[in-house]
C-alpha cells in the first residue's frame, strides 16, 4: 500500500521529491507490515522508520504508531509522513474490506 503528503517547503525532501511518501508491504493474513519503504534524504531515518513499522499490526490501529512518530521524530516533516502514513492504511483496510465484498 502506498500514501503520500506534501512535503513541507524549505525541507531537503521537499527540494528532492516535493513530496512524502510511504510504501507499505503487508502480510493479508496477518495484517502485518513486513517491509516498507520511504521518501526519506537520510538512511537513518529510513532506518528509524523501519525500526517502528516492520512487524507492527495493523490490527492494534493506527494511532499507537502515530503517537510514536509524535513523541519521538522531531523533524518538519512530522506531519507530512504521519498523513502519508495515514493514506497507506486507510487504503489497506478500504481494499480488505473491498475484496470481502467481491468474495462473499
């Protein structure tokens, strides 16, 4: 699943890729995130990120990984990968719900 913000103005990412963006493999089974991928400058804060969401599930909801974006990445484009992050999983439960109406 992929979503994506605009980048804030004056950010390398923004001068880079205009805007945030996340890439999201899934385990359907599981709801599981197993990899993910993103618009970052740095490996480090791909690294962090990676750290946070490979084996999260997506069962527990959303917001106990928004809340950790918020206590614990300080950077200006906080709120641009929170509403990308956002997007890629309202996406996700819109095509699980979709394909059990196409199943059943």
């Amino acid at each position: 699943m992929t979503g994506y913000a605009k980048a804030p103005q004056g950010t390398a990412m923004h001068e880079v890729y205009k805007h945030a963006g996340i890439v999201l493999e899934i385990n359907f089974t599981s709801h599981e995130i197993i990899r993910a991928d993103f618009t970052f400058i740095t490996d480090l804060t791909k690294e962090f990120f990676e750290r946070i969401l490979i084996g999260y599930s997506l069962k527990d909801g959303v917001e106990p990984l928004l809340e950790m974006i918020k206590r614990h990445y300080f950077a200006p484009s906080q709120q641009a990968i929170i509403v990308a992050l956002q997007a890629a999983v309202q996406r996700y439960w819109d095509n699980i719900s979709n394909t059990k109406e196409i199943e059943e």
